[in-house]
C-alpha cells in the first residue's frame, strides 16, 4: 500500500510537471510572437529594395501583401491571450502554427522568383535575410519545437529547391550546406527545449520544498506553543506539589519527631527484654519513615525547582576525612574492612554543597554496608585539574557484597525501581534513595554511574566543581535559591516563527525570554539590563548577526560580557565553540539548544544548575 501511495504521488507529480512545462512553452512562444512580427515585415521591407527590378512586380506585391498577412495573422493569434494575461488556447497554438508554416513558404520562395539575370548581391540579400529570419524563428520557438520546424522547413525546403534546380555542382554543395544548417538549428532548438525542461523541474521541486518548509515551520511554531502552554502548566503544577509537600512536612514530621524522641526515652529505660525489643522496633520503622518522607520531599523540591544548594569551600581530603568518621565505625561494627583511597591533589579546595555530596556518598555506603557480609568497602575519590579554573571530582564506593540483579540494573535508578529486585533487597530500602542521589547529582552539575565488579559492586558520583577563589563573586556559603532563580535570556530573530520556536524552547528549560527582532532593538534592551545570554537567530531587520555581536562586545558596560550563543544554518554539528561564541545548528532542536547554552555558560555554575527542562 506504502508504495502503491509512492507510486501515485510520483505519476501525479510527473503529470504536474508535464503541465507546467506545456504552460511554459507556450507562454514563451506568445512572448516572443509579438517580438518576431515586427521583424518579419521590417525584413521583408529591406528584401523588396534588393528584388525591386529582379521580380515581376506583380508577383512581388503579392509576395510582400501575402507575408505580411500571415505575419499578422501570426500576432492576432496571441494578441488576445497577452492582453487578457492568460496562456493560449490549443486552437490559437494550432492556428498560429499553419501561419508559421505558411510565413516558412513565403520566405522559402523568394528564391524561385527572381529573375536568372538578378546580380549575385541580390541572391546574397536573400540567402542573408532568409538564413537570419530562419535562425531567429528557430530560436525565439524553439521552446515549443513543432513551431520551429513549421517555420523553418519550408522556407529551407524551398530555398534548396532553388539550389537544385541550378544543377550546377556548386548548386548541390550549396544544399548539402542548407541541410547542415538546418540540423545544426534544429540541435541548438533541442539542446534550449531541454533546458527548459530542467528549469521546470528545478522550479517544482522549489515549490513543493517551500512547502513542506512552510508546513514544517507551521507544525514546529504549534509544538513550540504547545511547550509553552506545558511548561507553564508543569510550573503551576510544581508550585502546587511544592506548597502540599511543604504541609506534608510539618505535618508527618511533628508526630514522627515525637515519635523518635519518645522511643529514644523508653529505650533509655528498663522496661525489661520484650518491650525494650519492641520499642527497638518501633524506633527502627519509624526510622525508615522519617528517611523516607524526607527523600520523598527532597525529590519533590528537585522536581518543583525548590532544593536550595549552599556552596562552600571543601577539598577532598575533608570528605574523606567525614565519610570516614560518618561510615567507618558503622562498616567495621560489621566485621568489614574500610578504607578511604585520594587520586589527585586532595588538598585543593572546591566549591561545592558538602552535605548534598555526602548525602548522595552516604546512600551508595549505607547500600555498601547492608548487602557486604564478608570482605570490605573502598572510597576512592579522584581529582582532576581541568581548564578555566575547574575541577572534576569522582567519588567511587567499591564493596563485595552480593551485587546487583542483573535484570534490576537498567532500572537501577529509577524510582521505587525496588519491585523489580530481590525480595531480600526489597525488604531493605524503600527504593528511592538512588533515584535521589541521581537528581541530586545531576542538580549539582553531575551524574551517577554503577559498574558490576567480579566480586561486589561499584558506584560512583561524579561532579565538575569550579575551584575556590575568595577573591570571586561568590563569597562564602553563598546560597543558591532556585525558587527564585529563573535564567534571563534576550533572543533576537526577525522571522516570527523562528521566534516563537526559540521562544517555546526556552521557556521549557526554566528561562524567561525577552525578544527582540533588529540588532538596534536588541542592544538598547542589552544596554538598560543584565542577562545570562544572548541568543542571535538566522536573521535581524536592520543588520546581519555578526554586526549586532560586533555592537554588543562594544558596550561601554560589563553588559558587553555576556555570553553569546548564535544559530548556524551551515554547521555540520549540532553545536560547537566558535571564538567566545557557542554556535547551534538552525533548524534548531531541544537538545542541541540545552547543550549549547550549557556550554556557553560553563562559567557560571549557578546558571548551569538551573538550566534544566521544565516541561
């Protein structure tokens, strides 16, 4: 069916094509008429001088008056059809046609009339103008080769009639040269007729590419609204989440505290063996709930964009230090060996939120430690130097418990993927706190990673820190609160559509967009305000991007710092650095634009935390 619909879309096209030709040839052919009737009678003028003497001058008006008829007849068949700005009929074609046979005729006998004793200028005069009228017709009809050939065959035919009759041998040779000619207008008609045809093609093919651009660009400006539309539902959405979760809080989390402390106070009681198991009991459950409400809220806040990161100065030595004091006693209580391993310069302090890496370091130990019975646990923590005053820091927890499922591996960090595992893994957790310990990575600029190992397993976490500079904007424990921290964006592109596609995709990764549409627009709202980055589209009303980049690195204000990121409809990649620019393949799509502005604002961690899809 899939090709049968192929085939008909192809014969359908071809037929438009054959059509558009047909209608091309004949609009050319109309054209030039009006062109060649002028000529055929101004020609024939200039002729009678030279047969003036040379022909019976009866026979020579009626030459002349019978020419100029057909040629006028030849106008009045277009005539109708370019002053009503249509094509011609199928009757005017054929109509014009039998006088172009017969204007061929009129020419073609001109030289049977002239008497034997014509000078050889006279003859030359005919065979100049017969040859030049001949070529013309062939040139100026050759869009449409039927009308060539009516024309020219006669008016060749005859005249080499002429030429034979002489029976001289010069005569003969004089006709070999007419027939030679001849062919060599008729190739030049086929090779024109041809182009044609391509240039008919060419322009379908346009026109069909037209559309389905306009159709394509209709069809993105609609999901470009329809992300708007969702982002601004999923944020309403999230505050909502965010305000019920924070009542769940205080609410489970009073009776819960109340819970824990006096359980605390009864175990620090004699109430004798039974009950102080029991109370053992309830204090542990209600552990396990405590731990779970508080992940469940944490990811709610990801998801609502309302977990606040506090940066601080710590090096890598400090952490271990803390997961040695935090996790150590705990592991070796269990009969295990514990060891902290440091790769790279441990003494260099980062800028980063501590507790949030310890919380996601704590969930890989406290997995580490509940399935290793035998053997022992390995943090290794890893420091790379890298450019722009960055670090990369990996933390790795190896131990040689039981492992992981291998068909609970793909799922591993998913949330409450813990159905999919070993009941005796079920019974231990809850199931969320990998899938935690994923979204606290990736809101700090991170991944997380798992990797079985021959015995055991190993988990990792992985962040890109900026080194700590005192001297910098960020001061100490400074506190970044997404809350309140939507990215600032200024796009400046002339094609609404474009615009609204930008505009759309923007939206959806937590931004507030303000637009511009010419450069001189774009600088003034550069100048009076301070933005993340600067998106430049395709094309601007007043300048060619590159100027408006030029004009903004110009500001006499530190707004000419800002990170630029420009479309590209030429780039072979997605996205590339190009100078102190981030270039982006146009059309532009999701991923290529998040990825983009993530590299265009590397500098900025802040920025970068909060650059995140919404919707």
């Amino acid at each position: 069916m899939k090709m049968g619909f192929s085939h008909a879309r192809a014969s359908e096209r071809a037929q438009q094509v054959a059509t558009l030709t047909n209608d091309a040839r004949r609009g050319l052919v109309a054209s030039s008429a009006l062109r060649a009737v002028p000529m055929n009678i101004i020609n024939a003028v200039l002729l009678s001088v030279f047969l003036f003497g040379h022909v019976d001058l009866t026979l020579h008006a009626i030459w002349f008056v019978t020419l100029s008829a057909l040629t006028l007849g030849r106008l009045a068949c277009m005539w109708s059809a370019r002053q009503a700005d249509r094509l011609p009929s199928d009757r005017a074609m054929t109509a014009y046609l039998m006088f172009s046979f017969g204007v061929g005729v009129a020419w073609g006998v001109v030289p049977l009339m002239v008497t034997s004793d014509a000078p050889v200028v006279v003859h030359q005069a005919i065979a100049l103008v017969i040859a030049g009228m001949v070529a013309g017709a062939v040139m100026t009809s050759a869009a449409k080769q039927s009308v060539a050939v009516a024309y020219a065959a006669p008016a060749l035919g005859l005249w080499a009639l002429s030429l034979a009759l002489s029976g001289t041998v010069f005569g003969w040779l004089l006709v070999v040269m007419l027939v030679g000619f001849g062919i060599a207008l008729h190739g030049l008609a086929r090779a024109y007729s041809n182009v044609l045809v391509e240039a008919v093609h060419t322009s379908a093919a346009l026109a069909e590419a037209r559309e389905e651009t306009e159709a394509q660009t209709e069809a993105m400006t609609s999901l470009a609204e329809r992300h708007e539309a969702a982002a601004r539902t999923a944020e309403e959405q999230a505050r909502s989440n965010a305000a019920i979760l924070a009542n769940m809080s205080h609410d489970l989390g009073t009776p819960l505290n109340g819970i824990l402390g006096m359980s605390q106070i009864l175990t620090d009681t004699d109430l004798g063996e039974e009950p102080n198991r029991m109370v053992g009991r309830i204090r542990t459950s209600a552990e396990k709930l405590s731990t779970l409400v508080s992940d469940i809220l944490d990811v709610s806040r990801i998801q609502a964009g309302r977990l606040e990161l506090v940066l601080d100065d710590v090096t890598p030595r400090e952490l271990g230090e803390r997961v040695e004091r935090t996790n150590g006693p705990l592991a070796r209580e269990k009969g295990l060996e514990f060891a902290v391993e440091y790769a790279g310069d441990a003494d260099k302090a980062l800028r980063g939120d501590e507790n949030r890496l310890m919380q996601v370091i704590s969930t890989f130990l406290e997995n580490a430690i509940r399935f290793t019975d035998e053997g022992g646990i390995t943090v290794r923590i890893e420091h790379d130097e890298l450019e722009n005053e960055s670090s990369n820091l990996r933390v790795s927890v190896c131990d040689t418990g039981s492992g992981v499922p291998e068909g609970a591996r793909d799922t591993l960090f998913d949330a409450f993927s813990r159905d999919k595992m070993d009941q005796s893994i079920r019974e231990a957790g809850t199931g969320l706190g990998l899938h935690l310990a994923s979204r606290l990575a990736e809101l700090m600029n991170g991944s997380v990673s798992f990797e079985p190992l021959e015995r055991g397993s190993s988990f990792s976490v992985e962040l890109q820190l900026r080194q700590s500079n005192k001297a910098d904007r960020y001061a100490e424990s400074e506190r970044l609160d997404l809350t309140s921290r939507r990215l600032r964006i200024l796009a400046a592109e002339r094609d609404t559509s474009r615009q609204s596609v930008l505009l759309g995709y923007l939206k959806s990764f937590n931004c507030t967009v303000t637009c511009a549409s010419s450069g001189r627009e774009l600088t003034e709202i550069l100048n009076s305000a301070a933005y993340d980055a600067v998106v430049v589209g395709l094309e601007l009303d007043d300048c060619a991007p590159e100027d408006v980049i030029a004009d903004i690195r110009g500001l006499a204000s530190t707004n000419s710092l800002t990170p630029i990121l420009r479309l590209d409809a030429e780039l072979s990649e997605p996205f590339t650095m190009v100078g102190e620019e981030v270039h982006v393949r146009a059309p532009v799509v999701a991923k290529p634009l998040l990825e983009g502005l993530r590299l265009v604002l590397q500098s900025d961690p802040t920025a970068v935390v909060n650059l995140r899809r919404i919707a």
